[in-house]
C-alpha cells in the first residue's frame, strides 16, 4: 500500500478522532503527516498527535497564546 493511501485511509477512520467536531484531535501512528485536515476539512487543519513533532507543534502553539496573555495583560 501507498504511502498516500495509508494516510488517507488513517485519516477517514473515526477511530483516530476524539473530542467535538470543532476541536477535532487526532491520533493516528501510521499517518506519515505531522499537519492533517481537520474532518471535517472546512474546520482547517490539525497535528497529528502521535507524532512527535505534532506534539512538539502543539506545544509551542500554546506555549505561544499563554506568552502573549502574560505580556498583553500586565
């Protein structure tokens, strides 16, 4: 099987998918990809949490928010 079918048959299973629609985590080991659309695709794009740089990703994008609260509100 295709690298590119792996994935895509990854990112269709329901399985690899938790919290509400909008939020949209994902977990799948054998998706190649560390960014991913979200399902459904209209949502934007998420990380693939299971990879390493997708947790890395995530981390710093709230490491990032929480920055920015401190510094906008003295």
């Amino acid at each position: 099987m295709e690298e590119r079918e792996r994935n895509a048959r990854a990112w269709a299973d329901s399985a690899h998918w938790t919290g509400p629609r909008w939020l949209g985590l994902y977990r799948a080991p054998e998706d190649s990809r560390v960014w991913v659309p979200k399902h459904p695709k209209v949502l934007g794009w998420t990380v693939n949490l299971a990879r390493p740089g997708g947790v890395a990703i995530l981390l710093a994008l709230i490491a990032g928010v929480v920055i920015f609260i401190a510094v906008a509100l003295p």
